[in-house]
C-alpha cells in the first residue's frame, strides 16, 4: 500500500512540474503577442501621416521634395489608445511613439518610405527603441535591416 501511494506522490509531482514548467515558458509568449497586438494597433495611428507623405510625394515628384512643415498632416488625426504620438520629418519619415502597451520602455518605431520605379512607396518599419519580440512580425528586423510594412497604392489620373 505504501508502495502505490509513493507512486501517486511521485505522479503528483511530476504533473506539477510539467505545469509549472508550462506556464513559465507559455507567459512570456502570451505577453509578447498581447504587446505586439497593442502594437500593432498603434502602427493603424499612422495610417493618416502615410496618406499625407504619398499625396505630398506625387504633387511634388518625389519623397525628397517632402516637407514636414507643408503636409498640413494633424497629429490629432493620429488619436489611439496606444500611440502616444506620430511625426512626420522631412523626407516622410514616420515616427511612432507607442503608450500602455505594456512594453517597457515604450516600444518607438521609425516608418522610412521609398520610392519603387513603379512610383509607389513601400513603407520600411525599423526599431528605435524596444525589444523585436514585442512588435509585429513585418517589424522585428533592426533597421539596418529594411523590411515593407505596407505599399501605398499607386496615384490615379483623375
């Protein structure tokens, strides 16, 4: 009888190691892809900046000839829960500066648009400040590293 008994402790045991072991290797994924989700909900705050840079690029031929002080982009337009802010520099470089992600520091993203030879920009997402695993897939390479976030569609003849 001792001897059964002593199994079941012993299954017991190993049952909760598994568990234990479990969860201490599941948390930190859980976190990661919740942070990254809010993330990624924050890079939908710099839809707005986007459409100004691709309208300023296509009057004014060319994103080298886009200034931040004549896009007329409100910073307003940019209002979500998890972007604490979005500037545009000249050339239609993006900043995002993400809140209460639960990243810790404050994940900070640089959106670099190019010009393809088809006219279109493909928007190319770089790490300022944060960890790759708490940002979306299309941005966990460093920047020297380009990697599209999104192409902007062709201008049309109206």
């Amino acid at each position: 009888m001792h001897a059964q008994q002593g199994k079941t402790n012993i299954t017991a045991i190993v049952v909760i190691v598994l568990i234990v072991a479990i969860v201490l290797i599941a948390l930190p994924l859980w976190r990661n892809h919740r942070i990254a989700g809010h993330v990624s909900e924050a890079l939908g705050a710099t839809d707005a900046a986007k459409v100004a840079v691709t309208e300023a690029a296509t009057v004014h031929g060319g994103l080298e000839h886009v200034k931040a002080s004549e896009l007329g982009y409100n910073t307003a337009a940019s209002v979500s829960p998890y972007a604490a802010r979005v500037s545009v520099a000249d050339g239609g470089r993006i900043t995002l500066v993400t809140k209460g992600t639960g990243a810790t520091p404050d994940i900070q993203l640089l959106l670099t648009p190019e010009q393809g030879p088809t006219s279109a920009i493909i928007w190319i997402c770089s790490i300022l400040v944060g960890e790759a695993d708490s940002v979306p897939a299309n941005c966990r390479k460093m920047a020297a590293t380009k990697v599209p976030v999104s192409t902007a569609p062709a201008a049309t003849a109206q």
